[in-house]
C-alpha cells in the first residue's frame, strides 16, 4: 500500500503546493494551462527538483530537499503516462510494453507474460508484432498506458491519458484504470479537463490555479459547490467572488451586492472571511429591460455567445469585472427566439435570492477586490 505525500514550491514557477493521496485513491487534478498540473507530475516523477520539498510513497522519502535526498527517476516505482506515447520507434509494441517490467528487472519470460497480459486488458494483443509507426494515435496511447501498468508502479501519474480514445474504448480503459487503482492499493493522480474522467474515475479532485491549490475535496463536493472559478467551469455553474454584505449579502469586485443563503457548513468562515456565491445558469432569467417583482439579483451583462444544445440556448455574458468567467443563463430556445438575442446585446440577468449559495472562498480574493 502507496500513500503519497507531496509538498513542493519552486519561487521561479510561482508554485507553492500540497497534498495527500491515500493508497488505492485516485486524485484528479483541474486547473487552467499554466496552474501548476504538470510542473506537480514532474517533481513526484523526479524530472524535477524543486527549492523546497518533500515527496514520499509510502513512507520513503523520493525527494527531501532538507535531507538532500533526491532518488533517480527510473528508481522511484513512479509511472508517468504523458500525452505524447514516448514509444520507442525501433520496437515492436510487445517489446515497448516488455520494456517496462525488464527496466526494473523482471527475467525475459515474466517481461513477455506481463507484456502480454496488459496488451489484452487494453484491446490490442492482435497488434503486439507492430511498430508503433503502424499504429493510430489511439492505438499508440493505449500501447503507452498497457507499459505504465507493465512497470506496476507504487504510484501512477496520468496526464490527459484518454484524450486520443474514441468513446468506447476510453469507457472500457477507465474501467482498467479504475480497477488496478483501486484494487492494487496505488496511488493515482490524474490530469485531466474532461468531467467525465473525474466523475468515474476520481475519488478526489484538487483544482490549481495560479501555482496553488484553489480547492480540493470529495468529488461530489467540488462539483456540488465549487469555491473556484475553474472549479465553477468544469462543474457547468456560476460562481462571484466578493466578501460579506451583512447578513446574506456578498459585494463582487464591481460592487454589486449580491443576495443569497448560507450553505449550512463552515457559518463561521462565511461570516468573517472571503466568499463565493454558487448558483446554477437555470437558475437565471434573461430580460431585455430591467425587470420589476421577486428577484432580488439583477445584474446588467454584455452577451459574448450564445450557443443552442436541442431545446436548452446557453447564453453566456463577457467575463466579470475581476476577471472571472462570464456568467451564463440556460433558457429555452422559445426564450431566446423571442428575446432576438445576438452576441454584443446587452441584456439583464436576474437570480432569486433562494438559487444563490454562500460558501466560504477556498483562497482569498482580498487582491482581486483591490481591497
């Protein structure tokens, strides 16, 4: 059994990160390009040292840069599957996937058994004689993710493993992933922006952004609530920084006050501390002119783009004032027709008090209120 712990922060990245994996669990990472999510893989790998850390599996030290102890990578048992394959052109795929239980010194006969048992689990023990040249793209990740799991690693590290897989051999090789992660007791981390990876894969998700972690938790938790404008993306719903506004109000970076409730946890940390306020795009309506009645929220947005799913018009506004993502609206195409919306209209946005949640901000939003 593998638990990592990772601790790493490199002055020139602006990263500064840490956290856990228990063995068998699998942590997804999210975040935008430049948050963090490869330069994480790359110290657990080894490929780098960062100014200050620690990385242990199980309770051996990897990197340790207060003892000086930084192990090579092809000793770490760390197996690191990148969007590229990396597979050796000069190899047939029995040979590349024979590679990795050989680097580590397994005899020629339990090399060619793993090989071939792995290159079944991933559909492709018919294609075992070729080179990687004669292989789709596909075909070539899944070569790559049978000699990662070849290597049986303490811990595994996947960056966007099934971005190149078509529907229904991504849904079985997640299947794959998620039974040796689970059942072999490994630890796993992940990168990935597909929810779907997340939501049948992860047990854990952590989003980066800016070199630190904006939130992490329970899949269902961060996807239910999200604290993160990256977060609040992936998950599909709206969210507004601010701070608190008396007893049910938050002040956005423009200074509007936005009313709502308090999400039952952390009260405390609502009450004095930074906040986000969650609500969903069906929750809003759209009008031409300010409307007058119930809704409390009403806020006035540019429209950026419009863009139709069956019977449901995605309206989605210019990004906020801090910066943050747009907000969006979900309306029926009925709606949209009759508003006669078009990119560059401005139009008003309303949310009833009762569809916002409060939550305490996972990071503090004190510089990006200019406060």
């Amino acid at each position: 059994m593998a638990e990592l712990q990772f601790r790493a922060a490199l002055a020139e990245r602006g990263f500064e990160v840490a956290f856990e994996v228990a063995a068998g669990e699998v942590l997804a990472i999210l975040g935008p390009n430049g948050a963090g999510k490869s330069t994480t893989l790359h110290v657990i790998a080894g490929l780098l040292q960062p100014d200050d850390g620690l990385v242990s599996v199980g309770g051996r030290a990897l990197t340790d840069t207060a003892a000086g102890i930084h192990v090579a990578t092809h000793d770490r048992r760390v197996g690191l599957l990148l969007q590229d394959p990396l597979l050796f052109p000069h190899l047939s795929v029995q040979a590349n996937v024979e590679f990795a239980p050989r680097s580590r010194g397994a005899g020629r006969a339990a090399a060619r058994r793993g090989a071939a048992t792995w290159l079944a689990e991933v559909g492709l023990a018919e294609l075992a004689e070729r080179k990687p040249g004669q292989l789709s793209g596909g075909q070539a990740q899944r070569v790559a993710i049978a000699r990662a799991l070849a290597a049986e690693p303490e811990v595994l590290l996947l960056d966007e493993p099934l971005a190149g897989l078509d529907v229904a051999v991504a849904a079985s090789v997640r299947a794959l992933l998620r039974r040796v992660s689970s059942a072999e007791g490994r630890s796993t981390v992940l990168i990935t922006h597909d929810l779907l990876d997340v939501l049948t894969l992860a047990d854990r998700v952590m989003v980066l952004e800016g070199g630190g972690v904006a939130e992490i938790g329970l899949v269902r938790d961060v996807l239910a609530a999200p604290r993160s404008m990256f977060g609040a993306r992936i998950a599909g719903v709206n969210v507004v920084r601010g701070v608190p506004a008396g007893p049910d109000g938050l002040r956005a970076a423009d200074g509007m006050v936005w009313h709502g409730r308090q999400a039952l946890e952390g009260k405390d940390e609502i009450a004095n501390g930074d906040l986000v306020a969650v609500f969903s795009p069906s929750a809003v309506a759209v009008y031409r002119d300010l409307p007058h009645g119930s809704p409390r929220n009403s806020v006035q947005v540019r429209v950026a783009e419009l863009d139709a799913d069956g019977a449901r018009v995605r309206v989605r506004a210019d990004e906020q004032s801090d910066g943050a993502p747009g907000l969006a609206a979900d309306i029926t195409a009925e709606s949209a027709a009759g508003l006669r919306l078009a990119a560059g209209d401005e139009v008003w946005f309303t949310v009833k008090a009762q569809e916002i949640a409060f939550h305490a901000a996972a990071r503090p939003t004190v510089d990006l209120l200019g406060t």
